[in-house]
C-alpha cells in the first residue's frame, strides 16, 4: 500500500509502531474477548485505537479471504518444517539402531508367517527407510508451498488498486504472487497435501507399533519391552501390556481420518470462497498437533527398545525359515529354481523344517543390493546418515 500511495511513510511508520506495541502486549495472551466480527478487524480497531486514522487504511485491496488463505498456507508450511524435523530425528534413530542391531538375526515375516531370516536391524531400517522418503516428499511439497502468496487476491478477483504483491510476497517469504485470485481463495491444496503426507507417516508408525505388539506377544517374546512404555494389569499380575505401542495406532487413526474428512469437505465445492472451508483449519491444526507427538513418542521408544536374543534364537528354529535360502543354495549348485523350489517343498512336507532352521549365520548368505544382509544393512543406514547431513 505504501508502493501504491496509499499511505504515507509518516503513516508507516506509525503503523509498524502500532503493530509492534499490539504484538508485544498479546502475542503469548489469549484471544481477546470482544464485539470484533473476528481478529481481522479486532486488529484493525486496536490499531486504529493506538495510531489514528492511518489504522483504518490497513485493510486497503485486502479481504478475509486471501487473509486466512495466506495466514494458513503459512501454518502449513511451518507446520511441514517441523514434520521433516521429526522425520529427520526419526531416521537418525532407525538408521542407529539398524547398525545396533544388524547382527541380531530373527525371523522377517510374510502373511504374519515365518518366512526368511533377516536381522532386527533390517526390520526397523525398513521404517527409516520409509520415513526419509516421505521426508524428501514433505521438502519438495514445502519448496512449491512457498511459490505462490495468496495475499493481495482480494475476495475473489483481485484489486483495481495498484498494490505491489511481489513486495507482499517475498516480505511473507514467498517467491512471487500467485498468479489466479480466484484459485487463491478457493482452493486448499497444500492443506491437503499436508494431511496426506501426515497420513503417511501415521501409516507407518501404526505399522512400527503392531510389529512391535506381535513381536512382544507371549508366545515369541522377542522384545524386552521398556517399562515405561507400558502398564500392569490392574487384575492380573502376570501381565505387561504395550500400552504406548496401542495408542500409537490408535491415535494415529485420527491422524488418516483427518486427511479423508478434508478431500469429503473440499468435494463440490464451487468455486470462490465459501464459508465451508473454514472448516479445515481445525483438521490441519489437530492431525499436525497429533502426529507431532505420536513422533515424539516413536523416538523416544526406539531409543530403550531392546530385544531377547536367547527367544530370538529359539525362534530361528520354527517355520523352516532357513527353505528358501536351501532353495538358492541348490540352484548356485545348477538345479533350475523351479526344480529347486519343488525339491525344498518336497523336504517340508516330509518333515524337514527343524532341519530347514535358520541361524544367525543365515543373514549373512544374502547378496543383493538392499537385501537382510548384516554388512547390507549397515551400509544403507550409513548412506541415509549421510544423506542427512
């Protein structure tokens, strides 16, 4: 406005004045009570209060709706900053783990079946793995959240008065205006990207706490669940129960909800704004809020799991674990796969699991690039650190 003529530099002045003494007074307080239709003009009247007429020129070519519309694209893009954080802090943990725990062979499963061996390393590798590349998702989405600024789209089409957004934007930390005022007040794409990214990684910490649900169940007792993770029963003295690990999945339940309800809410809309979308802001602010915390608390649990290795070896005896590497070592020896495959079943059938077991020189047999392999492992967790810098 003051690239238009709008204001003066006197009345400039007097307005960052105002605005700062307003910021210094209420910026930890809560929202204040009064008959102000909402923040937006509430400000302007106790800027107008402490500054004069120049307070009422504030709103000048602005509307409530390109306002809230840059005000949340900035909570998202914030809100991005800190889940790459958390991913971040994810995967240096995995990733230190993972080299822990690349020799402790255990049993990896199929169809929630024995199946091949691997290591516990490998196991939670999985997730860091996952977790980094959502984090370069969540980077890329930050980089084009910052491109356009919805400010200075007005209600619906922009202003006859000549006001610079490029200073507007590049103030706010945007690279440059955005190039439709009406795809700018309707539309709320970054909430929704945002909302699946976070469905994302809630997906994978409610995988990461039933792994480690079954993992601790009676009959394998793989892991030496850390107690403050975990509650008694309040009737049965033999019991331990996973409770962190339950309401990591439960609670990430609200975290994908939240990105369903968004695309339900968003579904017909017309275009233009509509007083619907003021709806998402609560969802975007919750579901980050939530998956913050389930964040924290992966982490924080990584870092005091440990695992039985004496059940964990008891185990390697079960399921014939060790079949499909016999199957391999038989077609290295020049048996077709097919013939090989067969001759290995034929051994299942007639008794030779126990003789099929795996152990914790099993792992090592692998060869391929991202395989169990202890040596694999350990290289791949090198290289995602690295990465990170």
């Amino acid at each position: 406005m003051w690239g238009a003529g709008i204001i003066t530099s006197d009345e400039l002045a007097e307005l960052n004045r105002g605005l700062d003494a307003i910021a210094a007074e209420f910026e930890s307080a809560p929202c204040p009570d009064g008959d102000a239709e909402d923040l937006h003009t509430w400000l302007e009247a106790l800027l107008t209060e402490k500054v004069g007429p120049a307070g009422k020129k504030i709103h000048t070519a602005r509307s409530r709706n390109d306002q809230v519309a840059t005000l949340l694209k900035m909570y998202v893009i914030a809100a991005g900053e800190e889940l790459a954080g958390h991913l971040r802090r994810l995967i240096v943990v995995g990733c230190q783990r993972a080299q822990d725990w690349a020799d402790q062979v255990f049993p990896l499963h199929t169809h929630t079946q024995f199946a091949a061996p691997g290591s516990v390393g490998f196991w939670v590798l999985r997730y860091a793995t996952a977790f980094d590349h959502i984090r370069r998702h969540v980077d890329f989405c930050v980089s084009e959240w910052r491109r356009h600024c919805p400010l200075g789209a007005g209600a619906v089409a922009g202003s006859s008065i000549p006001i610079d957004r490029r200073l507007q934007a590049e103030g706010l930390g945007f690279e440059r205006p955005s190039p439709n005022a009406l795809e700018s007040t309707s539309a709320r794409d970054e909430c929704v990207e945002l909302l699946a990214l976070a469905a994302q990684v809630a997906l994978h910490l409610q995988s990461l706490a039933t792994d480690v649900i079954l993992f601790s169940q009676t009959p394998l007792g793989w892991t030496l669940y850390p107690a403050p993770f975990g509650t008694g029963s309040s009737m049965m003295p033999n019991k331990q129960n996973p409770d962190a690990m339950e309401l990591l999945r439960g609670h990430g339940a609200a975290v994908l909800s939240a990105h369903g309800q968004a695309l339900t809410l968003l579904k017909g809309l017309p275009s233009g704004y509509n007083r619907d979308l003021q709806c998402i802001k609560p969802l975007v602010r919750q579901a980050a809020e939530t998956l913050f915390a389930l964040c924290g608390l992966a982490e924080a649990f990584l870092t005091q799991l440990e695992f039985d290795r004496e059940r964990i070896t008891a185990s390697l005896a079960e399921g014939g674990i060790g079949a499909t590497l016999r199957m391999e070592q038989k077609v290295l020896e020049g048996l077709p796969l097919r013939e090989a495959h067969h001759a290995v079943v034929e051994e299942v059938r007639a008794g030779g699991a126990a003789t099929l077991a795996g152990d914790v020189e099993s792992a090592a047999r692998y060869q391929t690039t991202g395989s169990a392999s202890p040596a694999e492992t350990r290289r791949v967790a090198a290289e995602l650190l690295r990465a990170l810098g």
